[in-house]
C-alpha cells in the first residue's frame, strides 16, 4: 500500500500556530471549511513554541497544588514578585520608594487604577521586556474605560490549566486531541471577531469563536448544523450569548458551560443547566487580571483560583477592611509579563471568606460579588440593545478615556464621556451611532465630563445603567 500523502500546512498558519501537527491542521480545516461554518472574519493562532510547553507543565502542577487557604498579608512570593519589578516598572518605582518596607507597609502602597492601564501602558511594561512576542487585546469596555491590554501568548496558554482545574472541580476530566473540538466560545452581537484555531497545550483540539447574530449566521439551520457536526466538549461565552444559544435552539450537549465577562445571574444559570444537562460554571476574570476566581460547586460564592496572584478587599483608602467586610476587589500579581498589577482596583466588590468551604476547596472566597452584572437596553421599537454594541461603535470612531450611558424609566438615554486629551468629539456623530442602534425617534442627551470618574476611589463610573424592567 502507499503511503497517505503529507498534510501542506501552509506557512501563514506555521506563524500564527508554530507547534501545529498535520493532525491539527487537519482539524483547524475542518472547522475553516465547514459547510455551515460563520463568514469567519479574523485570524489568530496561539503563537505557542516548544520552548513554552515546560513552563506550562510547571504553572499547571502550581494550579494543581492549591493556593494557601490563611488570611493575612501578601505572601513571600507575591512580595518576592514585586521586588523583581520594582526597578523594571515605572509605577512601581514610584510607589515603592528605595528601601520600601513591602511586609510592614503594604496597606499604604498606592493602588492602581483601570485609568493607570488605559493612560499610562507604557509605564507599566517593564523597561527592559522582550516585546516580539507582543498581543494586544481590545477589552469590550463594559467597566467604564476601554482599553488596550497588552499580553503575551503564555499569559492566555496558562488559563488552559486553570479551566482543567476548575473542570475536574466538577468532576470533569477531559482528554483533549486532535480528533475533537475542545471549545466554542459564543457571543452575540452586532459585530465581533470570529475564527477558528487549535490549541497546542490540549494536543491540537479544535476551537472555534462564532457569534450568534444574523450578520455572521443569517441562516440559523446552518448554525445549528456547524454545531451538532463539531460537538464542542465545551462551551464557553458570557449570559447573553448563552440566552441567546438557547433562542436559537442550538443542539449541543457540552459537559460544561464556562460563563464569563459578567456576572452569570442565578436565574440563567438555572435555565441553562436545566436545557444543556450540564454544570453552568461562573467564572470571574477580566482581560487586565485573567482569571480570578469561578464558582463553588456547591453554591458557596466563589473560590480564588490563580496561585501567582494575591486578592484583597479594600475600603475607599486603600486600607483592607477586616475579614468578611464588604470592599473593593484589588489584584496584585498575574502571569502577564507585559501588565504587571500592583494593588489593582478592579472595581467590582465583595467579601472574603477565609473559612474551610465543604466543597473540598480551601482556597479563600469571594462572597456577595457585585461586578458587572449585564444590563440591556431597548430601541425605540421595542427590541433589545446589547451594551456592548453601544461601547464598540463608539469607540470605533472616537478615542475617550471612560464612558457612562444610562437609560431612563420613559426610554429617554444620557451618555456622559470623558474626553481623551487633544481627542475631539463629535456631538452630532455621537447622536447619529446611538441612533442607529436605538432608532431616529431616540431622545438621548450627550455630555462631555472632564472629570468623569474622578470621585470614586477605583476611578471607575457604572458604564451601562438601565432604569427599564427588560
């Protein structure tokens, strides 16, 4: 018998996937070229080269081993971080004066704010970093600034370990290959990235990012079909793409629906479990810190998940409020070599519980989040307005710092911006966009505040606020 042919793996791809197999290949065309398939509309790869697969294997037993379950202060490898930085990163150098005591005054270092991300990127780079192998990443703006967030492909290949560990939390132990897609990850809105990949750290399983809105799938049988042929292990997205998966009655049958962007309401994690047989798994992260935490599988709030960060809640001072007092979520540390945190103020709050959980996890928990909860507006004509759509047709043609846009009881919308220095803002382009989306009738009154922000101590506004039952 002769031998198959070899796979051509063309060379564009070899970039974007330098450890891809001819078996991976094969997949990623399967998913490329499905007869169902979105009008893709983006390329991406995981950039993951041999010499990163060790260090993965290490953050993965780290993830494995546990977090230390005590209260208390930053612990020694958290401080040790922070004093590699110091002379490498400018805001940490003016934070943390020459012979800065880390262990006795941790309390009185200058938090960081979303404002320190989205103004001063570059003070935040180390000086001396390597930036060829340099992502950045658009954040959907739904906590008030929007930014760009630079990372690194080993920074999103160590959040594979972290969703095992969370996945075998719930009894979930996958085997991943080429011969499987391991994830879609769902959206729906106006208009997103969508394109299909392989991932080299879970053996060249197949993933795809699809959005179930009739610009990408106009033809909802086909989104059905690209489904139920490829029969994703799991699923990933954030509630409203999930509700709507469920309105277009996708047939599916994933061990797992990971939920993230906002917070995953008791209600729909109900309605999902109930219509896909599987866990409904909350996962709290954001683009600047990755990962933070995800649901007890208990119900019991939700369990610290990363080893190399130190979570605190903080009063309006910076100062932590005593065990079991609710405050502001702040994050120092991550697995981002280009973003560094320093008591980062995430804006959302909560409580910590230091107490043994009866799940089995004895990590620390966040308990009562308040974060982003999602909000949904209505047009003119009654039908829904994705907070997100608001957030990227405005930013995709006017730069600001940080937006507020509220809907009132009669319908009528006010959107307060803050301006970015030497950025003009167009009024009547403004009015235009917002009109677009919410119909020609919509009765919308628009303000540019200089100091939007500037009177809470996390820097932060309510981006979306809904006065409307929807």
């Amino acid at each position: 018998m002769m031998a198959p042919a070899s796979v051509f793996i063309p060379p564009e791809r070899r970039v974007r996937n330098p450890l891809i197999t001819e078996a991976g290949y094969l997949m990623f065309d399967r998913i490329r070229q499905h007869p169902a398939a979105p009008r893709w509309n983006y390329v991406v790869g995981d950039r993951i080269e041999a010499e990163d697969l060790p260090l993965i294997q290490v953050y993965r037993e780290a993830v494995f081993a546990g977090r230390p379950p005590g209260a208390g202060g930053p612990p020694p490898q958290i401080t040790a971080w922070v004093r590699g930085l110091r002379d490498r990163v400018r805001i940490f150098q003016e934070r943390l004066p020459e012979g800065y005591n880390l262990e006795r005054d941790w309390a009185y270092i200058e938090t960081m704010r979303r404002e320190d991300v989205a103004v001063r990127t570059g003070d935040l780079v180390p000086m001396d970093a390597d930036l060829s192998r340099l992502i950045v990443y658009d954040t959907s703006g739904t906590t008030g600034h929007a930014i760009a967030v630079p990372s690194h492909p080993l920074a999103q290949a160590r959040t594979h370990p972290l969703l095992e560990y969370v996945l075998g939390r719930y009894g979930l132990e996958p085997v991943f290959g080429p011969e499987m897609v391991a994830c879609i990850c769902v959206s729906a809105r106006s208009k997103t990235v969508i394109f299909p990949n392989v991932f080299s750290v879970w053996n060249q399983a197949g993933f795809a990012k699809v959005n179930l809105h009739p610009q990408d799938w106009a033809d909802v049988e086909k989104a059905r079909r690209f489904f139920q042929d490829l029969a994703p292990w799991f699923l990933t997205g954030d509630p409203v793409g999930f509700a709507e998966m469920m309105k277009w009655d996708i047939p599916v049958r994933p061990a797992a629906l990971v939920s993230t962007a906002v917070t995953l309401s008791p209600g729909l994690k109900s309605r999902l479990e109930e219509r896909y047989g599987c866990p409904a798994i909350d996962w709290y992260s954001s683009t600047e810190t990755g990962p933070v935490a995800y649901a007890c599988p208990r119900g019991l709030g939700l369990h610290l998940l990363p080893p190399d960060i130190y979570v605190e809640v903080l009063d309006e001072e910076g100062f932590p409020v005593p065990e079991g007092e609710r405050g502001e979520i702040a994050v120092t540390g991550g697995r981002n070599p280009y973003l560094p945190l320093l008591r980062y103020r995430t804006g959302d709050w909560g409580r910590l519980d230091f107490s043994p959980c009866p799940c089995g996890d004895q990590s620390p928990r966040l308990l009562d989040l308040d974060g982003r909860s999602p909000v949904f507006f209505r047009a003119v004509d009654g039908s829904v307005v994705n907070p997100v759509d608001i957030g990227r047709l405005l930013r995709g043609e006017f730069v600001f710092v940080q937006h507020e846009f509220i809907q009132r009881a009669d319908g009528s919308c006010e959107l307060n911006l803050r301006p970015a220095a030497g950025c003009p803002l167009s009024e009547k382009r403004i009015l235009e966009i917002l009109r677009g989306l919410f119909g020609p009738d919509l009765e919308i009154r628009v303000n540019l505040d200089e100091t939007l922000g500037d009177r809470t101590a996390s820097g932060k506004v309510v981006p979306y606020r809904s006065e409307l039952a929807v």
